[in-house]
C-alpha cells in the first residue's frame, strides 16, 4: 500500500511479469505518469490505486485482474485509451468516474457487473459498448456523460439502477437487444 503514493514526478512504470498485485493507494497522485500497462500477472489492483493521475492518458489492464475497484482510475482526467482485460468481472464503484476525456469505453464480455457511479463525469464519453453477459447496472453510472448519445443494453441485463442517464442531455437512444426478458417492451421494437 502507499508504494509511490504523491511521487509526483513520476513518467513511467514498467511492472515486471513477476508482479502479482498493485495496493491500494499505490500510485495515487502520481500526476505526471504518462501510461501504465498492467502485465497479465498481475491478479489484484487495490482500490484507489491510480487515483487521481492527472496526465495519464493511456491504460491497458492486462487478463489477470478479475475485479476493478473503488476510485481505482477515478480523476484520471486527461485518460482517452483504455482497453480492459477479458477476465474482468465486476468494474468497482467510481472506477472511472471524473476522466473528463475519455470518448469511449469497451466493456469484455467477461464483465457481469459495472457498480454505481463508474463512468459519472465522463463528461466526453460518446460511445459506450457494453458485453455481452453484463447483468447488473448499478446506479448513476453514465451519470452526467453529457455527450452520451446512444447505448445499447445487453440481452443479459437483468438489473438497471436508478439515475442511470441523470444528467445525459443528449442521449437520444437507450435500445435493449431483442430477447432481453427483463425490459421488454410492449411494441417489440427495442427501445426502452
């Protein structure tokens, strides 16, 4: 825990393959790192470890990690690539949430569960694909992505919380994929 906590000077970090965890807090405020590539060895990412790093602007999280957690990427403001590993289950509470220049997001098949506020304040994120077995929404999680035009919900989706879209003034269309029993509608076309 706390390993480079507020190093600020920080650029770069190269994670050997031997590496099999990240502590919480472990590179939290570590405002000039540039990016971070996370080996497929590693198997635990701590909450808020990379909180607040405010010139990252591009992650890859490798397969290794089954559980993103709280705050971990949260004020990652200038943050535009992102690609997730395929065996991530749950994507944890704020996760992202306040990466004001992230455009898009692609969320594996593997993930089963995107918990509240994840994506809140992306106020940029214009294009959101959701896999195909996710099963739980949590709440306000596109809250305040105002650039959020269209999202399709997954045909596994059973549970969608509250608040979800709060603030998405240019959200034009939510489509449920045909076949979802738990928000079908009466006109059959798709369309929440």
């Amino acid at each position: 825990h706390h390993a480079f906590y507020s190093c600020s000077q920080i650029e770069s970090i190269f994670l050997d393959k031997n590496v099999e965890k990240i502590g919480y807090w472990s590179f939290q405020y570590c405002q000039k790192l540039k990016s971070i590539q996370i080996p497929d060895s590693v198997k635990y990412l701590g909450n808020e470890s990379f909180y607040s790093c405010i010139e990252l602007t591009s992650l890859k999280i490798g397969n290794g990690i089954s559980i993103i957690g709280y705050n971990t990427f949260s004020y990652c403001s200038n943050l535009i690539n992102v690609e997730l590993g395929n065996k991530i289950k749950v994507i944890g509470k704020c996760a992202f949430s306040n990466c004001k220049n992230l455009v898009k997001i692609e969320i594996p098949n593997s993930v089963e569960l995107i918990e509240d506020s994840t994506f809140e304040e992306c106020s940029k994120l214009t294009l959101v694909i959701l896999g195909n077995n996710l099963k739980i929404i949590g709440n306000n999680i596109f809250s305040s992505c105002y650039n959020l035009k269209n999202i399709q919900i997954p045909e596994s989706t059973k549970q969608i919380g509250s608040l979800v879209f709060s603030k998405c003034y240019n959200l034009i269309n939510i489509n449920i994929a045909k076949g979802n029993k738990y928000y079908e509608n009466s006109s059959n076309d798709g369309i929440l």
